[in-house]
C-alpha cells in the first residue's frame, strides 16, 4: 500500500507539472524549431491557431502578466491604458520575453483600440500582421469579412513559412485544438461539483501558452483521472462560490483570484478569455470547408469588443445554472473600455438572476489590494447573510 | 452582558462599548489613529470602559472592523466596515434602506433588504476623491481647520466648479483658482459640490429612500446638503456619524451570542 505522502504527490502531480509550464513551454519551442518549425506570437483568442498550427506554426500568447515590464512600456504608451496591453509591449521594448524574441511573425488583431495602436508601435521593431475582426456578430457581412481576412492571413503564413496549408492540415490541426479544449473543458467542469476538488488559481494555472504540448494533453487526461475526489483545505463546502468574469487574467497577474480564494471564496467558474470563453466551443471537424468552420467558431467568441455582445449574457446564463454560484465577480483592467461599459449589462444580468456582484477594477500594483480584499469580503458577508443584526 | 466594537479607520479609531442586555450603548470614544494602531486602540478601549465602570473581562465579545482591522489582535471577531456600518444604521434608523459612508480614505453605498441586510454595496477604487482626504488636502490649502470648513463653505451661495476628479489634480487645480483671487469660501463650497457629484454618481440613478449619511464626512457642515441636492433626495444624517461603525461592531459582537 502505498503511503498517504506519495498519493497525495500522485494526486498533485498534474498541478506540479503546469508550475513549470514557461519552462515547458520553451523547451517544447525549442525543440520545435530545431524540427523546422515557426514560433508565431499572438495575444488574443480570436486568433485561429489551427491556421498557424497547419502552417508549421508554434502559436504562443504573448500576453503580459508582469508588472515589471510597464515602466518601459509607458516611455511610449500613456500610463492610463490597459496593464495587460503595457506589460506586454514592456516585453517587446525590453526583448525579455524569449518566446517573443523567438517568433517569426506577430498575428495580431483589432480587438481593441489599446492593442490595435500598441501593434502599430511593436510593428516597427517586428514583423507583424494584423486581423481585421468585424465588431456585429451577427452580421452576415462581417462573417464573410472575418472569412476574408482568415485567407489573407493563410496567404501571409504560406508565404512566410514557405509552406501550403492543407485541407487535411487543417483538419490535423483542428481535431487536435479540439482535444485539447475537451480536455480543458472537462477540468474546468470539475468544478460544477459540490465539493471542487481544486481551486480557481490552481485551475487557472493548469494551462499553458503554448497549446497542444502532447506532454500537456497527457497531464489533462492525468488530472481528470487523480482529481476527483482531492481534498480541498479550508474545505470546499466552507467557501462562497464565485463566478468570475470580465478580463483575461494573463501568467503572472494572478493576484485578483487569490485574494478572492484567500478571503473565503472559491473561484468555481471563469468566463474571461483566460477560463472556459475560447473553449466552450469547438471547430466543426465535419464541416465541408475547415477554414469555415475555422472562422465561425472564434467569430462566436463573446467578447467585450462585439456590439452587441449578447452571446456573453447567454453565456453567463448558463454557466451560472450548471456551476452554481453565490456571486459574481467581475475584474476590469484600469482602461479596459469596452468591459468596462459592458459591466453595466452583467452587473444587471447578475440582479436579475438574484446574485451579488462585485466589480473590481485595477491594474498589475498590488497598492490596492487591501481594498480589494475588504469588498470581497464584504461581498462574501452579503452572500452569507449570517450578521444580521 | 456587555460587548465592544472597534471601528480601526485610516484617520481615527472608535470605541463603542455594548450593553447588550439592555442593547444600550454603555460608552463611547474616538482617537487619532496612529503608528501602533493595535496599542493605540487598547488603550482608547481600556479609557472608554473606565468612563462606563467597567474593565476588560466583563466584555463578553469584541468585533473589530474598519481597515485596521486584522491589526486588532485582540478582537474576537472582524467583520468588515460595509457590514458594521449597516448594522450601525439598522439599530439607530430602523427603516433605512441605502447608507452611504463617508471616512477618511473611502467612500461607499449601501443598498439594504427591508430586512436590513446587505443587498449590495459599491466602493470607491484606487481614488481618494470624494473621501474625507480630499477634505483634509483642501482644508490645507486653504489654510483652515478641518472643522472650519464647512462653516467657510456656507459663507457663499456661488460655488465655484471643481472638474478634476482626482485628488492631486482638484489641488493643483485650487492652487490655480486662489491665484486667480476666487474666494476660499467659493473653492470651499465647490469642493463639496464636486464630492458629491462623485458619490451621486456612485449610488447610481435608482437609490432607496430614506438615505442615512454615516462616517466622519457626514459631521462636516454642508455635506449633507450637498450631497441631498446631488442625488435629488433627502440625506438624514446618523446620530454621531463617525461611531456608526463602531456601534455596528458592538451590535454584531451581542448577535454573535
């Protein structure tokens, strides 16, 4: 039989491998190029990594987590913009971010305005493309537009890598991404369980920049199994349930999620882009055309930057019936406009299914975090409702 | 049995002791915060029972609130300042639906249950406009006491437009008007013109009547007025504002039996 010690190290182990996940991520990278491959930074989930995967491609997320790198970042930038946008071009000014250092081209994208003038500056320095991404969902035209500028970027990415992308490529590429959304889509949905077995930040960590690392996918299917079942200390069923939505929370700036965790509560749900949004849903792989399939599946993502952005509602409506929460906390980064003005429609939407919310906005400096922890707190004596006088 | 509630804010800290049996308050005291905020308290706490005839084992509970809260290792109990100042208001205002509270470094809004709970509540972020700091900075400035202030504002009827929602620019910004000759009284008048615009924004477009104003802000002259015109309802200020918090600790403390 074995010891108590070395199950617990057997039950950890998928949450130990993703502590080295940059490490893995660059030995994966490196490994990659030896074999001929191409690094390509993007920093945003509308970007369709199948497309770059089938070219060749090592899609990574270039989106920047440390607070660090904003100094530099502001020699350019205003200080009144989005942390996440500053942190990373900070890793572009300051070439400190080696899978950046590493990428042969930059798919960027327009969704938003902060990002969309920060390209134009990094674009000096780096080769750079950027997606045009039509802002009404459901508008026929715009598909075909989103449809355009997914062949433009094949063309781009052919001519670059010197390499045809293929139907049955792409098809590769999408049977695999939709593997490893599966997979990440089940973890998540451990969390729909009375007594989650992990914690939001545990959760959140369990990812990696790079997708479809086959070591990763091997980790998911580990989790899954050695998971359920773990013991949570304080206990689960002690803590307040949290849905969380609102802004990636990208590696590094994490600090949000754990003064939420440390306060009483228990992140169940992650709608932002850095949770389940990019993987609720899959690429068709029966589809007749992939590239179609292709654009309708990230044309769905309900972000911020849609007008209107109803998708996001609905969305909300159904992770709050299946992971039950007791609020809602939605984070904002300083400048983040279109959240921001979104948070109205969510903070409603939370009213009318009868659940606090709290909005956060900050930045990547921990000055706040004491006030941050007294409203999570205070929310968290709301939901319990237990001093009342 | 007597219970005790320490409101440990960023510029003072308050005592109220509890009698919880006759759920009257026994005594009360208010202090400078300073360095070593947990002595600083105990000390206050130990002056406030002697005044009530008591000492500290005959306090059953003592729940700690405000942002020096966890400092308080003495206390039993913390329970953050949104909560106390509910409770605070429910024992004094019965049918009070929104609070809203003024201190030293925050403003909030409460929205209440008919019940008295919390239903939600809003906080100001990273900014200090719109709290009693901004008070303090102006009150320097224009080179009166803190307590004067208000009297100086009501000398006029023509506040002059502060625009700078942020604290450090609202000065540089009164710098340039009393370079320009504007009256203090005006620049006085405006700053809380502008205050509370920022917390009427705050408590949004559909507030619950009867409105009850707590927290140090709300003894400055003026400020209640101005704020009742900002939101277009009438603003029923707490009894001793400033230990409404405190007294919502002690009522907390005696529920916790």
């Amino acid at each position: 039989m074995r010891s108590q010690r070395s199950q617990r190290h057997a039950v950890d182990g998928p949450l130990v491998w993703f502590g080295g996940m940059v490490e893995h991520c660059l030995d994966h990278a490196r490994a990659r190029i030896k074999r001929g491959g191409h690094v390509v930074g993007m920093a945003c989930e509308y970007t369709p990594r199948e497309l770059i995967m089938a070219a060749g491609g090592v899609p990574v997320c270039l989106c920047g987590g440390d607070a660090d790198m904003i100094p530099a970042a502001e020699e350019m930038l205003p200080s009144n913009l989005c942390p996440l946008i500053k942190s990373t071009f900070g890793y572009s000014v300051r070439r400190e971010n080696p899978f950046l250092e590493m990428a042969e081209l930059v798919v960027a994208e327009t969704t938003c305005d902060g990002k969309k003038k920060m390209y134009e500056l990094m674009a000096e320095s780096r080769p750079v493309h950027v997606m045009e991404l039509p802002q009404k969902p459901g508008d026929q035209d715009a598909m075909r537009h989103w449809v355009r500028e997914l062949h433009k970027l094949k063309e781009v990415l052919e001519e670059r890598f010197k390499k045809r992308i293929t139907g049955s490529g792409l098809r590769k590429a999408i049977a695999l991404m939709n593997r490893e959304r599966g997979l990440r889509r089940d973890l998540a949905g451990l969390m729909k369980a009375e007594v989650p077995p992990i914690t939001g930040l545990e959760l959140l960590g369990m990812k990696s920049i790079i997708s479809c690392i086959p070591s990763d996918l091997a980790q998911y299917r580990r989790a899954l199994k050695v998971l359920p079942g773990r013991i949570l200390k304080p206990s689960a069923r002690s803590r307040t349930r949290v849905l969380l939505t609102g802004v990636p929370i990208p590696h590094g700036a994490e600090r949000v999620v754990g003064l939420i965790e440390n306060s009483g509560g228990l992140v169940v749900c992650q709608e932002n882009c850095t949770g389940l949004k990019p993987i609720l849903e899959d690429v068709d792989a029966a589809a007749p055309d992939p590239m179609l399939a292709i654009a309708g599946k990230y044309f769905h993502l309900p972000c911020s930057v849609m007008t209107r952005n109803d998708r996001r509602l609905d969305s909300l409506h159904e992770l709050v019936r299946d992971f039950r929460p007791q609020c809602v906390v939605e984070v904002i980064w300083q400048a983040c406009l279109t959240y921001d003005v979104e948070s109205f429609r969510v903070k409603r939407l939370a009213g009318e299914l009868g659940l606090p919310y709290l909005r956060i906005e900050t930045d990547y400096s921990p000055s706040d975090s004491a006030r941050i922890e007294t409203r999570v707190q205070a929310l968290f004596e709301t939901v319990r409702g237990r001093y009342k006088s | 049995m007597i219970f005790a509630g320490i409101d440990a804010g960023s510029r003072t800290v308050k005592v109220v002791v509890l009698d919880g049996t006759r759920r009257k308050v026994v005594a009360s005291g208010v202090a400078d915060q300073g360095v070593r905020q947990a002595d600083l308290a105990g000390r206050l706490l130990d002056k406030v029972l002697k005044k009530g005839g008591l000492r500290r084992k005959d306090i059953r509970r003592i729940v700690a609130t405000g942002y020096g809260r966890d400092a308080i290792s003495f206390a039993g109990t913390t329970i953050t300042e949104i909560t106390c100042h509910a409770a605070g208001v429910r024992e004094q205002d019965c049918d009070a639906r929104t609070v809203i509270d003024i201190g030293g470094q925050d403003s909030k809004v409460m929205r209440l249950d008919a019940d008295g709970a919390v239903r939600d509540f809003v906080m100001n972020d990273r900014c200090a406009a719109g709290t009693g700091r901004f008070l303090e900075v102006v009150a320097e400035r224009l080179r009166v006491r803190l307590d004067h202030l208000g009297a100086l504002s009501g000398r006029t009827r023509n506040p002059v437009p502060i625009n700078s929602t942020c604290v450090v620019f609202a000065e540089t910004e009164i710098v340039g008007l009393l370079a320009s000759g504007t009256a203090p009284a005006r620049i006085a008048a405006g700053v809380q013109v502008a205050m509370a615009a920022r917390v009427a924004v705050m408590a949004g477009r559909n507030v619950t009547t009867p409105i009850v104003f707590t927290g140090g802000v709300a003894m400055v002259p003026g400020i209640a007025r101005a704020l009742a015109r900002a939101i277009g309802h009438p603003i029923r200020t707490a009894e001793q504002p400033q230990l409404t918090g405190a007294l919502g600790a002690a009522i907390l403390a005696a529920a916790g039996e």
